[in-house]
C-alpha cells in the first residue's frame, strides 16, 4: 500500500508578530520597532483592503477587535523596512 501526502490547502501557522489573544483583542509584537520602519496592511479574507498601519513605532502594539468590523479570518501584510516579511491570517472570533 502507497499512501500518497494529502495535498491540498496548506497547513497555517500562526505568526509570531501578529497574532489574536485569549481576549479577542489582536496583538503586534515588533521588538525591533524603534530601529527598523514597519508597516501592516490588513484585508478581508477575499484580498479587499481594510485598514493600514504606516507605522509602528513601539514593540508592542494592541487593537480592538472592532477595528476589523466583523468576526472570522483576516489576511495581513507586514513590511520591514519596505520589504515583505510576513504574510499570513489572524482570526477573530465572535464575542464570548
């Protein structure tokens, strides 16, 4: 018997820069912010613009859930120093 790899949607790992708490909130962690210039550019989960961050400045950054309107998966870009570093999905959940 030949069992061949599921092949398919990839698998998501979180990201360690911006990721959903316990408490729903989305946190960014840059601990590098004070030397280096990122930027956050946030869409729907079908690639629609939602909101930008030109620039964080301190490493340690929290957003209300509200800022991303509705409940479910959320697609993010972050730039460092005007180069892509990351591109991923965080997911709010619905209120408790």
């Amino acid at each position: 018997i030949v069992i061949k790899p599921y092949i398919g949607k990839e698998m998501w790992k979180p990201s360690q820069y911006i990721f959903s708490g316990r408490d729903g909130f989305v946190n960014i962690r840059l601990p590098m912010a004070a030397t280096r210039h990122y930027k956050v550019l946030f869409f729907e989960e079908d690639g629609t613009p939602l909101f930008e961050i030109a620039r964080v400045k301190e490493p340690g950054l929290t957003l209300d859930k509200a800022n991303f309107i509705h409940a479910g998966w959320f697609l993010f870009d972050l730039y460092e120093d005007g180069v892509l570093k990351e591109r991923n999905r965080i997911y709010i959940a619905k209120d408790f």
